[in-house]
C-alpha cells in the first residue's frame, strides 16, 4: 500500500508576552472538589491536584478529571486522593484512602492497586510516597513498608525497623541518609543509615505534626497544627520553635521552599507566610486579588513549578495560580474582597485633589472619596436636597484655588464641599435663552483663571474664578452651531484650547481675541484628549486613536488594524516613559511613542473588566495612571508593567480523531497511531481517511497559554495562523498528498498518511 509522509510545522510565536494576573481554579469550571490536599507537578510539566474528591491534571488548557470507575479496573482506585509522587525513573505513584497505583501517561490510565506478597490487596490509606536514595520506594499510611515493581506490578513489603510502622504520616530521608517518619500527635522518629532510632517531640501534648521539609541548606523543618513551626537544632538533637510575632500558636499545614532564603508556609486559616531563612523571620504574604481574603485563607499545599508560578491550594475555595512574572494592575471595587469600597456601580470620573483624596464620580451612586491608603473616607450619596451631590458626575476637577468641581448629567455644574458634602450649584450658568444649563460633561482651567466648561447640546462656557461670572460667549458658539455636543475638553501648553465634540475638534487660540478656530477630525466623535511632553495632541475617539501635530498641521491615525485593541478608544494618559496608556470599550492598549507599536491587555491580566468609560482617567503626582470602567477602578504605576523578553515551550499536548482523544494502542486504517504518550510524540500515522483531525496545544510554562499565536505551514506557503480558541484546541482538514520544508526552529509533527 503506498504511504505517504506528511511533516507538519507547528511554529509558535508570542505576539504578546507580559506578565499575567492571578487565576483562580475552583469547582465551578475545572476542579472536581475544592477540598484539596496536594498540588504536585510530574516532569512532563503537568500540574495535578489530589482532592478527597478526585485527581485532577492541568495540562495548560484544560483539566481533566479521573474518578474511580467501580467497571473499570484501570481507575482510580479511589476517590481520596491525599499525595502523588514522582520517582527518579519518571514513574509517578498516586496515593490514596485504599492503596496505592501508577499512572500510565501513554494510556492515560491507572495499574492495579498493590498488592501484598501473599496476594491481598494493599489497601492502605497512603500518607506519604518516598524514593529513598538507595532506590527504594517506600510508603507510609496504615502501613510503613515499601513497594516494589515488576512488569507493572506493584507489591507491598512489610518492613522490621526499630520504629513504629502502623499509622505513620509523613517522611522525608536527609542528606545525612536519616529517615524522618512522623506519627501525628506522637512526634517524629528518626532512624539513621545504620537502623538506630531515636523519637522527638513524644511528650508534646496539643500539638500534630501535619508536615515535613528539608531545605537547601539541609535544615529539617516541621509544620504543626498547636506549636507553630519547629526547626531541627542538630548540635542540640531538639526541635526548636520559630514565632511568628512573639507567638508560637501559627497553625501551619505546608511547607515549600520558593526561593534559595525563603520558605513558604502554609497555614489552617491564617493565609500564607514567607519564611526568611537567614533572618529566621516568619512575615505575612497577603496576595492581592478579587476572589478571596487572603489573609484568612486555608493554605493546604504550596507548588512553585519549574516555571517559578507559584500555586496555592485554598480549602475550601480552590487552587490560586500567581504567575512567575505577575502583573501590577491593581483594582478597586465590587469584585474586590479588600477594595469593595466604591460601590458597583459604573465610574465616570476620577480626580485627585492636593491633599491627597482620590474622588470618585459614579453613574447613579453620587461621589466617594479614598484615601492614600485606599481606605473610603466619604461616601456622598444622591439625596432628595437641593445641596445634594447628583446621581450622575461628570467632569471632578479641582481648580487652583482647590474647589473641587463637578459636571453632571441632569443637575448643571457644582461645587463639593469635601467636609460636608454639600454641593453649591451654579444658577447663573445659563444658555443664550436663559436657560438653565443641566448636562456639563468636563471641566479644565487656563492661565487667565478661567473654568473651561463643555456642555451637552448647549455649547461651551466659562467661568471666572477671580469674578464669580460665568460666561457663554456669542461668538464662538456662533461660529460654532454643530459644535454644541462637546464632550471632553484639553488646555494645551501653548495657550490653545482644544474641545472636543461629537463632530470632531475646535482648536482654539486664547491668545487672541477673535477665538480663530481650526477643525480637526470632522465626523468623530471625541472621546478624550491628551498633550505629550512634545506637544502633540492625542484624540480618542469612536474610530480609533488620533494624533494632530500642530507645527505641521499633520493628522495620523491608529486602529486595530495597527493593533490597538479596540478602535472606541474612551480615554488616554502618558506615563513619562515614551508610552501611552489607552483605555477601550474592549480592553487596554499601551502604544510606544518611539516604535508606534502596541501592547494589550485584558480582563484576565486584572483589568476591573474589557469595557472602561468614557473620558474617566487620572494621572496622579506619582506617576500611578487611574482609568475608570464598568466594574471599578483599575490603577497601576507603568514601570512596572513589562514586556519580559520570553521563549515559550509549546507542545502539543492532544489530538484527536473524530473527537475522541488518541492514546497508545489506538488504530488508524488498522496501524497504530501513536507510541508514546501524546505530548512525547514526534509522529502521528493516520490512514489516508482520517485527514481531520484536532490538535490542542499549550505551553510548559502553563500561565499563558492564551495569548500563544499558533503558525502552521502547509506546502511550503507562508505561515497561517490557527484560530483562537478558549479550549486551544484547533482543527484543520488537509489533503491526501502533501510536502513540507524539512526543518523548524520551532517544533515539528510529523503526520504519515498510509
């Protein structure tokens, strides 16, 4: 039969590569129970979760569950699942309430339960799994004794030491060749390389030892439910207690070691610790995220992969991924367990006023004020006064003479006493008719003391500060009939007044005083307006991002062809560092000045959420950037978001055949597809029938997979990319008769039509 091969290359390419927010996994999409007990990474990358109800993979998109199948006798034994363990021969031990098996990757299933030397089942409830460094795997639970494995077999062997070896829980060998054996609340044994036993810790009343660690500096540590955390003294032969602020009652569950001079510690209800390792000092380590109170947190196993993510498995909640290289955005708001100090309702206007207060504008929930440390210090909720906030701001602006302003949407412009809460409005801010002025959508001083404000449908005013008049001048409202709607305005540094409407830009000098105007951008709509260090304007608007340079009177133009991530852009702030930041109704875009390029981020970077308001931003003394949204405030200091140079290891990691997942053993056309696990194999053999065909990938550094841009060439024509999907699973048809190039700098597959 004629046979052809056919060699696929995958080429992967990170077209964005930043740091990543926290995720959280819990049983409402991906865990089969949030009652956790370990988080264990094998050397093919795969994070697992051992749960009392169900083992679960991570594979980088998407988990798996294994449950036990009483008709299948290649499951899991049982759903306790309390520890896994990887041996040095890659074989990975999964043990449970009632025994102990291997895990198959090629087959992606489970051996026979251990049996003892006489046949039994060896049904133990498996504590702890250790390769000693003899080679000898041993276990401990019900039973301290060791397994060993023949063709797959596994048989347990029962052991005669000077030590207990009925209902032992934890152990670990030292460098010394020690073996550490703990026995709940009756201490820790020790038996040396020459079978000498001595017992630690028996007299300790009130205390169980639920974990055990050796560092990289070969010192013995205890975690323990009663008497904190205890660390070996060799000299002394005794276990000594290290407090945790001048106490000795932190009730620690898991000890991983993060760093070369940190421990991580886990605790039953009081978050996570950091332990110093030189300094001996124990410090909280309060993780900031949306989900849950860190502080209060059931930290019941710790894992810092071999990509430096840090995970956290939460009893009771679920397992909390901090990626290696996180981002600083950082949030205040309803989804906020520590920041839910706003209110939910939509932001639309921030400003920061000189001493210090943040004050927030809502729509329909009046104005907040926070402090530095972002506490809430006034909430001013719409109320049925005449002094009352509005419902709806607009415009917060503090002039230079610290009065705080606000526009609104039915109620005019105002003045807040920030001590009170009682607003001053102003009466005499009317139009050409007489009319009292309701809708004031921004506000911004000049040098002549003179409040800029721009009204929705009634044209634009001002203010004199050192008078108390207000002033609506005939002459350029005139001169301007269908620019009424004006929605943002900006003062720029060379005395020219830019307002922006809801039919582009009027640009004018106020220098002179005929108030020569120029049109800009005629049938935008103007969301906001920026001035860079260079003087060049910056407009957000409906169809993308502007720039207008006044020397050369030249208009550029941005949008997501350009790889802006939306083109209503709603606001726009430098950050000093030659970059913009872009707020969008469909996520945030920072645009470099010197290479015109984009980055964007997202919700799941930690954004407050995708859609943001319209003309709500801020840039404090400080350098932090404020950008308001539909769930809150995003906020963050720019230098310390990068783009980390960064080489992804992409795999496959399934691929299926009408829909169903290829294992070892599986037939194509009669011919075995594949001999290994999938995401070991270089070849796929396919019969000529079967050419459609799924293949999902991921990266080994599991934080990011997302944002991966999968290319593929076909016949040597220009890479394509594969559609983005949330699963990462990516289908294509190809025809019988295919050539490829013969290398890839990347990865390659190779798939043999027979």
């Amino acid at each position: 039969m004629m046979k052809h091969t056919i060699l696929i290359l995958f080429l992967f390419l990170s077209l964005l590569c930043h740091g990543q927010s926290y995720k959280f996994f819990t049983t409402d999409r991906e865990l089969s129970s949030s009652l956790i007990n370990k988080i264990y990474q094998d050397r093919n990358g795969m994070i697992w979760i051992a749960t009392e109800d169900g083992l679960n993979r991570y594979d980088g998109a998407k988990f798996i569950t294994y449950k036990h199948d009483p008709e299948n006798e290649y499951s899991l034994c049982h759903n306790y699942v309390r520890v896994l363990y990887e041996d040095s021969k890659g074989r990975l031990f999964v043990g449970t309430y009632n025994g102990i098996q291997l895990y198959d990757p090629e087959t992606d299933s489970f051996s026979a339960r251990a049996q003892w030397e006489d046949g039994k089942t060896f049904d133990s409830n498996i504590m702890s799994i250790l390769e000693r460094r003899n080679g000898e795997i041993w276990v401990s639970g019900n039973n301290l004794c060791t397994i060993t494995i023949t063709q797959g077999k596994l048989t347990a062997h029962k052991l005669d030491l000077p030590i207990p070896t009925q209902m032992t829980d934890y152990m670990i060998e030292d460098r010394q060749h020690n073996l550490w054996v703990t026995q709940g609340e009756n201490g820790i044994y020790r038996l040396s390389a020459d079978n000498k036993s001595k017992h630690f810790l028996k007299q300790e009343k009130g205390m169980t030892i639920v974990d055990l660690y050796e560092d990289n500096y070969g010192d013995i540590y205890l975690a323990t439910i009663g008497k904190g955390l205890l660390k070996y003294n060799q000299p002394a032969e005794e276990f000594i207690p290290i407090l945790y602020k001048g106490k000795q009652n932190l009730p620690i569950k898991s000890i991983c070691q993060i760093s070369q001079n940190e421990l991580c510690l886990g605790t039953d209800g009081k978050g996570t610790k950091i332990f110093n390792i030189p300094k001996q000092l124990i410090t909280d380590y309060p993780f900031d995220n949306n989900y849950l109170d860190s502080g209060t947190s059931k930290v019941h196993s710790v894992l810092k992969d071999n990509a430096g993510n840090l995970w956290i498995a939460i009893y009771q909640k679920g397992v909390m991924m901090i990626p290696a290289q996180p981002n600083s955005f950082k949030y205040i708001g309803y989804k906020s367990i520590n920041k839910n100090i706003i209110g939910s309702n939509c932001i639309t206007s921030l400003c920061r006023d000189h001493e210090g207060i943040l004050w927030i504008g809502t729509d329909n929930d009046g104005i907040y004020g926070i402090t530095t440390e972002l506490k809430q210090k006034v909430h001013y909720a719409p109320h049925d006064s005449p002094s009352s906030v509005p419902s709806t701001v607009f415009g917060l602006y503090e002039d230079s003479e610290h009065n705080l302003w606000f526009g609104s949407y039915t109620n005019g412009l105002g003045r807040l006493d920030k001590k009170t809460g009682q607003c001053s409005y102003l009466q005499n801010l009317t139009d050409k008719n007489g009319n009292r002025i309701q809708r004031v959508y921004d506000l911004v001083e000049d040098q002549d003391k003179r409040l800029w404000i721009a009204t929705m449908g009634a044209g634009l005013f001002y203010y004199d500060l050192k008078t108390g008049q207000s002033v609506y001048d005939p002459k350029f409202n005139a001169a301007t009939k269908k620019y009424k709607w004006i929605s943002c305005l900006l003062y720029a540094g060379d005395n020219h007044l830019y307002v922006g409407t809801y039919d582009g830009i009027r640009c004018i000098d106020l220098s002179t005083d005929d108030f020569k105007t120029e049109e800009i951008l005629s049938r935008h709509i103007i969301h906001s307006l920026y001035e860079d260090p260079q003087g060049n304007i910056w407009i957000g608007n409906s169809e993308g991002l502007a720039e207008w340079n006044p020397q050369t009177q030249q208009l550029k133009t941005y949008t997501t062809a350009h790889g802006l991530s939306s083109n209503a852009v709603y606001a726009i702030k430098g950050d000093g560092q030659d970059n913009l930041w872009i707020s969008t109704n469909a996520g945030m875009s920072r645009f470099n000045l010197n290479t015109h390029t984009f980055s964007n981020f997202y919700a799941d970077d930690g954004l407050q959420g995708n859609e943001f308001s319209k003309n709500a931003s801020f840039a404090d003394h400080n350098g932090i950037l404020w950008f308001g949204g539909t769930n809150g405030i995003t906020y963050f200091n720019p230098q310390e978001i990068t783009n980390p140079a960064k080489k992804w290891n992409v795999r496959i990691i399934d691929f299926y055949l009408h829909d169903q997942p290829i294992r070892k053993g599986m037939l194509s056309g009669g011919k075995e597809i594949i001999n290994t696990s999938v995401f070991e194999a270089r070849d796929f053999h396919l019969s000529h029938n079967d050419n459609a065909f799924s293949i999902e990938f991921s990266t080994r550094e599991l934080n990011n997979s997302e944002r991966i841009t999968y290319l593929y060439t076909i016949n040597n024509t220009p890479g394509s990319n594969f559609p983005k999907e949330s699963t990462g699973c990516h289908s294509a048809t190809f025809p019988r008769r295919l050539s490829f190039p013969d290398q890839s700098r990347r990865l390659s597959a190779g798939i043999r039509h027979r």
